[in-house]
C-alpha cells in the first residue's frame, strides 16, 4: 500500500468519524430537549399533585366539621325527643 493511498485511506475514516460524530451530537442535543420537556412536564404534574393534596386536605376538613355539626343536631334531636315524653 503506496503513502497516497494510506492517506486516501485515513481522510475516509477521518470523514466516516466526523459524520458519525455530527450524528452523534444532534441525538445528544435532541435527548436533552426532551429531558427539558420532560422535566417541565413533571414540574407541572408535581405542582398539580400539590394544588390536589392541599384540596383534598381542605375537604377533609369541612367534611369533619360537617360531622361534627351533624353529631351535634342529632344530640339535640335527641334531647329535644327525651324531654318532650
């Protein structure tokens, strides 16, 4: 194998390498934009779990303070139903 053809050789692996390299680095940037959207998907989906939890934690409240007021109607019901017999 002559020099000539030795080089020949090694500008095809150099641009075979450099392609490669090209293709390389536009998945790279295609992954992080998608890790970009997945993150602020999650950001979003984290910030609507917090928004429900807090809802949720509210409702639970009032819940109970129906329960009580409910209990408590009822006591009278029944003090009321005692003391007219």
């Amino acid at each position: 194998m002559t020099t000539d053809e030795r080089i020949d050789r090694l500008v095809e692996r150099h641009e075979a390498l450099a392609q490669s390299v090209e293709l390389l680095a536009a998945s790279v940037h295609e992954q992080g934009l998608n890790i970009e959207k997945l993150l602020i998907t999650s950001s979003e989906q984290g910030q609507s779990i917090a928004m429900l939890l807090a809802s949720s934690a509210k409702t639970d409240a009032r819940i109970e303070a129906l329960v009580s007021i409910a209990e408590s109607h009822s006591r009278r019901l029944s003090d009321l139903e005692g003391g007219a017999r």
